[in-house]
C-alpha cells in the first residue's frame, strides 16, 4: 500500500518504529478457511477482462484455469470471496477514477 510505504519511510528517517499494530491501513487478519480463496485470489488478480471504459471483471475462464492448476476447489464460498474482492478493487478503482 502506498500509505504504509510512506509511512514506514516517514519512520525509518526518524529511526522509530512504525505503529503498524494500531494502524487503520494494516490489512486484517487472514482466516484459515479463507486461504484457498486468498490464494486464488493472489494468482489471478491479474486476469482482468478490460473494455473501453478500463476494468469490466475478472477473467472467469482463467479464474478456473488457474484453481485447477493450483488445485483450489472453487466452492461456493470461494467464488463469493472472490467476488467480493473483485467489486471492492473495481469499487476502488472507480473512486480513484482509474478508469475514466
């Protein structure tokens, strides 16, 4: 993240250590029955279908490809979780106008 990058350097130049721990940008806690999705996640964040207007989604036909490949189950709750991440990055996005 481009704030914690920031601020570790703000850190680093006054030989502190970084508040990571009550940080509100710290990333949250991975849950073991969320790691296949994770680690799904983490392989095809990549394969986006794009159109004029920049990102439309993930490449789904890829998505699968690679589960198979890593040999992640694509279970209902795994394709939620994906889901979920692939409309906060386009959600993201849209707020920071990448896509205009």
């Amino acid at each position: 993240m481009k704030a914690c990058a920031a601020c570790r350097r703000k850190f680093t130049e006054r030989r502190q250590a970084a508040p990571c721990a009550e940080c509100s940008h710290r990333p949250p806690r991975l849950f073991l029955q969320s790691l296949p999705a994770w680690r799904l996640w983490m392989a095809v964040c990549t394969q986006w279908r794009t159109g004029f207007g920049g990102l439309v989604g993930l490449d789904y036909s890829a998505m699968y490809r690679v589960a198979e490949t890593l040999n992640v189950q694509i279970t209902p709750q795994v394709l939620e979780k994906i889901q979920l991440l692939e409309l906060d990055t386009l959600t993201d996005r849209k707020k920071a106008g990448d896509d205009d």
